[in-house]
C-alpha cells in the first residue's frame, strides 16, 4: 500500500516537475517579447522627441525669419529708399505663404512620424 502511494506521489510528482518546467519557459519567453516590445517602444519614444526638437527649432528658425522680414520692412522708411510698392506687396505675400506653409509642415511632418512611430 506504501509502494503504491509513493508511486502515485512520484507519478504526480513528474507531472507537476514537467509543468513547472514549461510555466518557466513560457514566463521566459513572455520576458523576452516584453522587453523586445520595450526596446522598440524606447526606440519610438525617442523618434518622437527627435521629432519634437526638430520642431521647436524650425519653429525659431520660422519666428527669426519674420522677425528679421519685419525689421527690414520697416527700416525701407528709415533709409529712405524708393522700393516699388508692388514689389513689396507680392514679397509680403510671398512670404505670408511661406510661413503658413513653414508652420503647417512642420506640424504635418511631426504628427506623421509620430503617428507612424506610434
């Protein structure tokens, strides 16, 4: 009667040896997808900071830009100068599309690669 209990606690002994095995393999491999998925959601979040800085900096390029258009608009009075107002009007205009198109490609651009890296 003892031999046959111990054989019975050895019997289930194994199968619960053989499922604790395999619970370790699929734990471990349950690791390694999430640190691959990790890795790939770090790779992503630094794109989109990447992104993020390009920004800011092609959005100071943009402000500096019309600043600088301002000032030499401006200082056409102080020196005197006799520009062809026509002229003036369609770079005025020129440059207005410039800047609608610089602050909307940038966003464009941005949102994309960030929707994308998402």
């Amino acid at each position: 009667m003892n031999n046959e209990i111990q054989q019975n606690l050895d019997k289930h002994k194994s199968k619960m040896d053989k499922i604790v095995e395999e619970s370790k393999r699929a734990m471990e491999d349950i690791d390694l997808d999430l640190e691959k998925k990790f890795e790939k959601f770090d790779r992503e979040t630094e794109a989109a900071r990447l992104i993020s800085r390009e920004a800011l900096y092609k959005l100071m390029f943009l402000e500096s830009s019309i600043v600088v258009f301002s000032v030499t608009l401006l200082s056409v009075v102080a020196l005197r100068l006799n520009p062809d107002v026509g002229d003036l009007k369609v770079s005025w205009v020129l440059f207005l599309c410039s800047i609608v198109l610089g602050y909307f490609s940038f966003f464009i651009e941005s949102r994309a690669k960030f929707t994308i890296s998402w």
